[in-house]
C-alpha cells in the first residue's frame, strides 16, 4: 500500500513537469489571438515608439543667482518667520498669496493684498558686513496707477540699527508680461548689516502688489574699498535710523524668532 501511494506521488510530479514543459513551446492560446494591427511599423519592421524625448537643462532658481542672502527667495514659506504678513501693531494686514505667473526671473511670485490701510510684509535674510546688493521686482496690474511699495532692509549696521531704502533700478527697465507690470529695485551697500536682518514692504494702494525674487548678493571686500572711494557703479544707498514703528516691529519679530529657535535664533 505504501509502494503504491509512492508510486502514484511520482506520476503527479512527472506529469507537472511535461505540462510546464509543453507550456512553454510557444505563447498561451490568449495570447496568440491578439490583434496587432494598431501597432504603427515602418517598412523595415520597427515600432513607431512617438515623438523623441530630450534632456534639457533648467536651473532650480531660474536667473537669480543661488549665493543668496534671502532665506526663502521663492515665497515658499509663509509662516511668520521666513515670510511674515504681519504687523505687531496692527495684526494681520495682509494676504500673502505665492502664485505662479509669467515673472522677469521664471521664479514664483507672492500677491499682496493689503486689509486694512497698509499691508506689510517682513522678510528674513542673512547679511554680511561688506557692500552687498539687495533687489526685488515688484509687480501691479497694468490698467492700474503707476505706485511704489516702500522697501527697506532693516538691521544693525556697522553704526547701529538702521534701515536702507530701495529705489527703482534706472538701468534696468520695465517688464510687461501679461496684465502686470514689473518693475525692479534694489539698493547698493557699501558695508550691509551685520548677521540676520529684516526685508520689510509696505504697500498701500488697493491694487495688488506682486513680487518676485527677492535677492541679497555680497559684491565681495573690493567693491567695499571701491564704495569708500566713491567708485561703485551705483550711488551707495544710505543708511538712516529708525522710525519708532519699525523699532518696534523689529523688536517684537525677534522676540518672536527667538521665541520659536531658542538659542540659534538671530
């Protein structure tokens, strides 16, 4: 009874093996049905594979350079800190919307919309104390009336705590892409703050504001020693004290800053 039980498990097993083995002589009968006629060929028998993909180059941060002294140059991060749509006297003044749109640098834009009399937006950016070049381009609808944000960079000095200005850029001139307008400024610096400091925009017309790359670029000790001589390209941007309402706002945005990193906080 045994022998036989034995006998019967090694027919079972040589019949699986030269049925696999018949299988695989050509493709299942499914198979072998299938209609390849909406296959596109050529007369010497090869697949039409669709037009040809090529590798192109595209550079993450579009023209700006990426030595950049902003810390989130894209708008990616509006979180009171990197971005901040706030004013401490005031509370939420803005909405601060990131948007992609034709832009000057192929960069995203952030739309501003004030919400009450002003909107405000501060900034964060790590300076140096040599001449640095700091710039934005600042959008506005096109059927709108030709306004100018109030930009300054906030921060301590080799004098102390101070602010610079921004100006329209003479030699760089407007860009029309779409139904905005864009325009940039920057200011040129013979010695930028020391360490942290604040990008602050003030925009008070009803339109929206819409801005684009904001940049902070060290031009390296020489242009520093060619500031002091008077031999920059641009006239060095002053650098005046501040009003007691960006004092405070400076004070309340690192205390909140410090507040949330501790001790790597600027």
């Amino acid at each position: 009874m045994h022998k036989q039980a034995s006998t019967i498990r090694a027919l079972g097993l040589v019949s699986i093996i030269l049925g696999l083995a018949t299988g695989c002589k050509g493709p299942p009968g499914a198979l072998m049905g299938v209609d390849a006629s909406g296959i596109d060929a050529s007369a010497d028998g090869s697949v039409d594979a669709g037009p040809i993909r090529r590798l192109t180059t595209r550079r993450f941060f579009g023209t700006m350079p990426v030595e950049n002294g902003v810390v989130d140059p894209t708008f990616s991060t509006i979180d009171h800190s990197s971005w901040s749509p706030y004013s401490y006297s005031t509370g939420m003044n803005a909405f601060a919307t990131p948007m992609h749109l034709p832009t000057p640098t192929g960069l995203p834009a952030l739309r501003l919309i004030r919400s009450g009399s002003q909107a405000s937006l501060t900034g964060l950016v790590r300076s140096a104390g040599e001449a640095v070049e700091i710039s934005l381009w600042c959008g506005r609808p096109a059927s709108s009336d030709p306004t100018s944000p109030r930009l300054s960079l906030i921060g301590l000095y080799p004098a102390g705590q101070g602010a610079a200005d921004f100006e329209a850029d003479p030699e760089t001139p407007e860009v029309t892409l779409g139904e905005i307008v864009w325009t940039r400024y920057l200011a040129e610096l013979a010695a930028g703050p020391i360490g942290w400091a604040t990008l602050r925009i003030i925009h008070q017309a009803e339109t929206p504001l819409y801005l684009n790359a904001p940049a902070l670029l060290s031009l390296g000790p020489s242009a520093g020693k060619a500031a002091k001589a008077g031999g920059m390209a641009r006239r060095p941007a002053s650098v005046r004290p501040l009003t007691a309402e960006e004092r405070e706002e400076w004070a309340h945005y690192f205390g909140r800053f410090k507040d949330r990193f501790g001790r790597d906080a600027p």
